[in-house]
C-alpha cells in the first residue's frame, strides 16, 4: 500500500510538470503565432519617418513609439529616485544598524514588498490629489508621480538586494581592509560594495524590470491612452503595459489587435531578458521578488 | 577630516533608511486619513461587511472581499498540486539536465508582465470557456485559472529552495539504508521542508489577494457577491482600479480606500505570519 502511494507521488509529480510545462509553451507559443507577423517598423513608428519621430520632429499617431519612450522614461526617473535612496539603505542596514533597528526594518520592508501595487497606485494617487488641492493645481496625475510610485513599488528589493549580498560576503574580505588600516567608510567603498557588486545590480535589474511591467501602478497615477512623447514631468504619458490593457479592453480593428500583440511580445521580451539576466548574475537572491503582487 | 567625511556618510544611509520606513508607514495613515469620512458615516461594521448600494447610500465592501476570497483562494489551491509536482520533480525526481531546464522555464515565468498574462487569458482562454460553459466568458473560473499559472513559480522557487536546503547529511543517511528516491523525498526531505514550504504557500496566496491585472481583464468585475464560478466578480483590487475620480469628495470614490486597507491588512497578515514560521524554524535548527 505504501508502496502504492510512493508511486502514485511520482507519476502525480510528472503529470503535474508537464501540465505546466504544456500551459507555458501553449501561451507562449500562442502569444509568437500571433504577435510576430505584427512586429515591424510599421507597428513602431506607424506612417511616421522613423528617424524624424526620434529626433522629435514628426508626432507618431498610430505606433507604440510613443508608449515605448513614455516606459523608458518612468523606468529612468523611478530609477534614478530609488536606486541611490534604497542602496544607501541597504548599506546601513548591512553595515551600521544593531539588531533591534534590523529586525524591525526588515520586516518594515518585507511588509513593503507585500503591499499589492495597486495599493501602492491608490497612495500616488491621493498624494497626487493632495498635491494638487492644497498647493498648485497644475499638479495630478503625472510621469513624476508615477515614477514615485513605482519607486516606493520597488524600493524593497533594491534594499534587500543590497544588504543580503553586503551580509553574505565572507568574514575573511570583511576583514582584510581593516587590518590593512581602512576606516569603516573606506572598506565599505573600495572593499565591501565592489564584492558585493553582481548581488546589488541585480537587485537593481530586477527593480527596473518590475518598474517597466507594473500596470496597476500606473492606472492609477496617470498613465492614458494617447498623450503622444511625454513633455515634462507633470505632463500625462503613454506606457507600453497599458497599451496592451487598453487594446484588449477597446480594440476596434484587427489591425488595432494584432499592434496588440506586437506590443505584448516587446514587452515580455524586455522583461523576460531582464529577469533572466538577474537571475544570471546571481542566483539565489530573487527569491522575494516574488512576494510583490 | 576623514572622520567627518565617515559620520556624513553615516548619516546619509541612516537617512534614507528613515525615510524608506517613514513611506511604509504613511502608506497605511494616508489610507486610513483619506477613508475617515466613510467611518464616521456608516457603522463601523458594516463597511466591510455590508451590501454594495449606492443609491441608498450602502457602500459596504463585502461583495469584493467576497470575490476577492472567490478568486484567491481557488487559484491557490489550484496552483498548490501543480506546484507540488513541479519542485518535486526539480528537487529530486528529474535528472540534472531537465531540473537545470525547469528552473530556468520558472525563473522565465516570474518574468513574464501580468499584463501579458491577461491579455492572452482575454484571447485564449475566454474564447474556450465561452464555448464550453457558455455565458459571456468573462467569469471567476477564467481568473481562477489565470491567476494559479501566475503564482505557481513563487510556490515552486519557495518550496524547492526549501526542499533544497534540508540537510545533505540526513539525506545520504536515508540513501544508505536503501531509500529510494520517492521515499527520501516524501519521508525525510519533504517533513524537514515543511515551514519553509508553508512559508512559499502564504506567500503565493499574498500574492493572489494582491493581483489587479488579472481579475480586472478576466474576471467582468460586476460589484455582487458570485455564488458560483461561471459568474462574473469584482475583486477589491479592481475595485480600486475601476474608480472614477470625477468627484473626490464622494463617500463611493472613499470606499476604495476601505478597500486599500483591506488588501494593507491582508497582505501585511501574511508577511508577518511568514516571518513568525520562519522564526521557529531557525529555533528549531
């Protein structure tokens, strides 16, 4: 009888790979039959001369250009506001916190990283109704806070990242340069952060991935359907996780659909690769990553 | 000069770190801040357990926590077996090529935009359920399925790296005594796991509560409890999502915020219950 439920586990564990293993290439599969024939110049730039859409001369009416360069720029600014704020965090939480202050941080951004996005979008948005009633009311739903959103989105793992690679180094490295007459700072910067380089970029990676996918966000804070390349921080935008919301929810052509599905496979081959390349870098560090929702 | 240069430098991580803390927590009081009109309205109580009617002035948010519940719980539990067999088979049971290739095709899937995952759901599975069920389509059954594909790579990353990590020694000593490779698995490594695995599987049911973009494409978010799962669902995720922001002041437009502390509450629950297994594990250890 024992021996009957052993095997039934393996043959049920089988079963159960292939079943995914099946879902995933289905969709896959599905999403490359119906997406590559669409990819194209023409599903960028639409009728517009590439080169003048580039160089911001000519307006792309019927291609994702503008959605493309709206996903770069929030994925830029969130960087930029996230990265120097949650390395410099993760370098006192490593290096200079006592037990007390860790403990308690560390399950202050495990909460973080487990707060649903939209949540997270719900927050930009009052702040952005704040902002927009009691000081200057040009101010709503923008590029600038939804950088800010995502940035607050994916500050958790930029932390985390870089204080577990900083706290898995060996104590061997740890000691050398204070034994060589460094100070604390000096370790830190010549020593310590350079060995801990490949945890801490693909933290880093893994952050801007989230920041270039997460539509919930960006529902909430000023993502639209047509905005055209994003003027100023406080201008609305275009972003490509969004286009592909919009076009299963509105699309009224098949031409319309089938940019939908351009759009998809762009998307996930941006992301994909870079999940990929975190991962490559360093293996076990992305583990929670997947707490976000 | 150096000195001062190491308490500056001090001073700025201990800074950001204040301010990453001090976000977290105004997350959760500007919350609370912007729904305080809806509390002193209506009985405490009945904001989260009451009925959905605005045109009596009932804004009760139990109809999304019910689809919320509807959708999640489901989803979990579809994706629990699935993920079960898969870590099984690349912690122990495939060979070293097929487990190298499955973790890769999971660490793949983590990558994949939700998004992408609606929108094919939208194209090819609705059409599929549309013409086996019948009905519009667009119904709890049609996220439930969606949603167990999407979190079943973090309960396998969860449950093979706990699976992983028992300790080599216990394992060999079972090989020893002439256990084959399902009985290692299913009387050694699999008991030694279990926190860990526990740990994976709140976690994945954190995320499922959490998700907007799948319930929101899939699931036709009518705001009534669904008594079944060929019926449509509002989520309290895509409640927050749909929300027309024409009037502010509104009590329907502070009920999202109901709903954002409902998901702040679940969500953190969670976490810290994870926390607490992981605790005494590492007593135990």
């Amino acid at each position: 009888m024992q021996g009957f439920a052993e095997k039934a586990v393996v043959v049920f564990s089988w079963i159960m790979t292939i079943l995914l293993c099946l879902f995933v290439f289905l969709f896959i599969g599905y999403l490359l039959i119906q997406g590559l024939p669409s990819l194209g110049r023409e599903l960028i730039f639409g009728q517009a001369d590439p080169l003048q859409a580039l160089l911001g001369r000519a307006r792309v009416f019927d291609g994702i250009f503008p959605a493309i360069v709206g996903t770069l720029c929030l994925v830029e600014l969130s960087a930029t506001l996230a990265v120097p704020v949650g390395v410099c965090s993760g370098i006192y939480l490593a290096e200079y916190a006592g037990p007390g202050m860790k403990k308690l941080s560390g399950m202050f951004f495990d909460i973080l990283a487990g707060i649903p996005s939209i949540v997270i979008g719900l927050f930009g948005f009052s702040l952005a109704v704040f902002l927009h009633n009691h000081f200057d009311d040009r101010i709503g739903p923008c590029l600038l806070i939804s950088s800010l959103s995502l940035a607050i989105l994916v500050l958790p793992y930029i932390v985390r990242s870089t204080q577990i690679s900083l706290e898995e180094l060996s104590p061997g490295i740890r000691r050398t340069g204070l034994a060589l007459g460094a100070n604390k700072l000096q370790n830190i910067t010549y020593v310590l952060i350079p060995n801990a380089l490949s945890g801490i970029s693909s933290g880093i990676i893994l952050a801007v991935g989230r920041c270039a996918e997460d539509t919930a966000v960006m529902l909430l804070t000023g993502v639209v359907a047509t905005a055209g390349v994003p003027s100023s921080l406080l201008s609305q935008y275009e972003a490509l996780p969004f286009y592909i919301y919009y076009i299963s929810n509105q699309y009224t052509n098949p031409e319309e659909l089938a940019g939908g599905y351009g759009a998809s496979l762009i998307l996930l081959g941006v992301c994909a690769f870079l999940f990929m390349l975190a991962y490559g870098m360093k293996k076990h560090l992305s583990y929670w990553t997947l707490y976000r929702a | 000069m150096i000195f001062s240069r190491e308490t500056i430098a001090k001073n700025v991580f201990l800074f950001c770190t204040l301010a990453s803390t001090v976000t977290i927590s105004s997350i959760l009081l500007f919350m609370i801040a912007l729904g305080l009109p809806l509390f002193q309205e209506s009985s405490f109580l009945s904001i989260w357990t009451g009925p959905w009617d605005p045109y009596q002035g009932l804004y009760g948010i139990r109809p999304m926590i019910s689809g919320t519940l509807w959708i999640a719980l489901p989803a979990t539990a579809l994706s629990l077996p699935l993920s079960l067999g898969t870590s099984f088979v690349i912690t122990s049971l495939g060979g070293r090529e097929l487990r190298r290739m499955l973790g890769a095709l999971v660490r793949f899937m983590t990558g994949i935009p939700t998004v992408i995952y609606g929108f094919v759901g939208i194209f090819l599975l609705m059409p599929l359920i549309r013409e086996g069920f019948g009905g519009a389509g667009m119904c709890v059954l049609a996220a439930v399925i969606v949603l167990a594909i999407l979190i079943s790579p973090t309960m396998i990353l969860f449950f093979s790296d706990s699976l992983l990590s028992v300790d080599p020694g216990d394992v060999q000593a079972a090989k020893a005594l002439g256990a084959d490779r399902a009985q290692r698995l299913l009387y050694i490594i699999m008991p030694k796991a279990l926190n860990g695995m526990i740990s994976g599987f709140i976690l994945a049911l954190g995320r499922a509560l959490g998700d907007t973009l799948i319930s929101l494409m899939l699931a036709g978010n009518a705001i009534r409890a669904p008594r079944g799962f060929l019926e449509p669902a509002r989520t309290l995720t895509a409640h927050i999502a749909l929300v027309n922001a024409a009037d502010f002041n509104s009590l329907e437009f502070r009920s999202i915020f109901t709903c954002g502390i409902a998901l702040y509450l679940f969500t953190t629950t969670a976490v810290i219950a994870v926390r607490f297994i992981g605790r005494k594990k590492s007593v135990m250890q």
